[in-house]
C-alpha cells in the first residue's frame, strides 16, 4: 500500500499484526484479528471487535476504525448507521502481532444500548465505576463542562458561572486556590485530609471550568506537562 494514503500512525512492539496468527472462521470468511478499542481522553475500554486484513487496510487509510463483522459476514465501519464512528488517534500492535489496540476519539455511545462502553452496566443503573480509570474521571467531568457551556442545563451552577463572564470565573479559580491551601495547612496540624480532598475536588472543577471557558483543551496542558518529564526546568535546572 502507498504509505502516503495512509492517516494513521501504527506504533507498538511491531509495525504490522502477523496475519498469520489470524483466527480462521471457516464459511468463506477471512482470519480475524481481535482489536481492543480505548478512549484516548478517558483511558475507558470501549469495545472489542474482529478485524480482517482488509479492516485493517480500510482503517489505516480512512481513519475511522473498520471491522469484521463476524454475524453479517461483512466489512463494518462503526458509526456507519449511528453517526457513532471512532476516529483514529494511535494503532498499537502487541509483542505477539495478534492483538491491536487502537487509542479513539468516540464520536457519540459507542455500545448499541446508547452507552459510552460496551463493559459498563445499563445506563439507567448507573454504569460501571470500574471501567473508567481513576484519572479519567477529569475527562468525563470536562465532557459535562463543554455540554454545560453550551445551554445543556441552564439552571446549573457550571452554566451561569460561565455566563457571568471568564474574570468570575478566574476569580473563583483563585479563591478555590486560596481554600485548598488553608486546608492543606489544616491538614499539616489536624492529620485529617477530608477538607483538603475536598477542597482539592473544588480547585481541579474551577479549573476545568477555566479551561472550557478560555477555549483551552486539556490535551494541550497534558502534553506541555508530558514534555517536562525528564527534562531540565529552565529556571531551576531540575527534572520533574
């Protein structure tokens, strides 16, 4: 295949899946490989589905994951009746080359019972806590912001601190700074962490309010800080 056609990066311990290691089907169906679909904001496990040598090529080149569909015996795009697609960010191949992992970006659910992960329990009994990691609880919070900041609830607080303005709502990012210092000083004389950990929930909620509204993405803060490890503080000359 012409590399220049190609939209998506393959990183991982091998370049391509050994295709030879694919599972054979039988009823003139093409070997699959399983390819594991990840959020890359949230870190959740999404789905799990069967990829063919010729899903593979149409993701590669359409950006978009493709695969086999084992109970229509066809090619399938996810999101190609839904709207729900899960463009490509990264392709991993595992050490063996019989697993791909594939990092996304879910355009919408991405179970058919309207979900965001095929592993959490049905929606209206409250999900599955254990299939978000615990640092992409940021990323869901922030998804609620963005839905906040544009009339999703207009009677919540996140919407009508951001219709005041972004100078209140960088006035109580200081103010929620100011708190959880005095509560990390309460917590040096108490022992007892339970205001700080709240008033550290406030602080990290006023700044992804912040972000959403001064158009920032967080991405853009996780990779200035990702750049940092290991490198020398220009002031300082100290690693982090």
């Amino acid at each position: 295949m012409n590399k220049r056609l190609l939209t998506v990066e393959v990183r991982g311990a091998h370049a391509e899946p050994d295709w030879s290691k694919a599972v054979a089907q039988g009823d003139g169906q093409p070997p699959v490989l399983p390819l594991v679909c990840q959020s890359f904001r949230t870190g959740q496990v999404l789905m799990l589905g069967y990829v063919s040598a010729e899903a593979w090529q149409q993701t590669l080149q359409s950006g978009e994951v493709v695969f086999w569909s084992r109970s229509r015996a066809k090619l399938w795009k996810k999101g190609e009746t839904s709207g729900h697609f899960l463009k490509v960010k990264s392709l991993f191949v595992d050490c063996d080359a019989d697993t791909i992992l594939a990092l996304v970006d879910p355009q919408g659910p991405t179970c058919h019972r309207n979900s965001e992960t095929c592993f959490d329990e049905e929606r209206e009994q409250g999900g599955f806590e254990g299939v978000a990691p615990a640092w992409g609880v940021l990323a869901q919070v922030h998804a609620t912001l963005v839905q906040r900041a544009h009339g999703s609830d207009p009677e919540s607080y996140t919407y009508k601190l951001m219709q005041a303005g972004a100078d209140r709502v960088l006035r109580k990012l200081g103010e929620e700074c100011t708190e959880a210092i005095l509560a990390a000083k309460n917590l040096t004389i108490t022992g007892d962490a339970d205001e700080f950990v709240s008033e550290s929930a406030d602080l990290l909620y006023h700044w992804l309010v912040s972000l959403v509204a001064l158009k920032v993405e967080p991405e853009q803060v996780l990779q200035k800080l990702r750049s940092r490890i290991g490198a020398s503080r220009r002031v300082a000359g100290e690693k982090i």
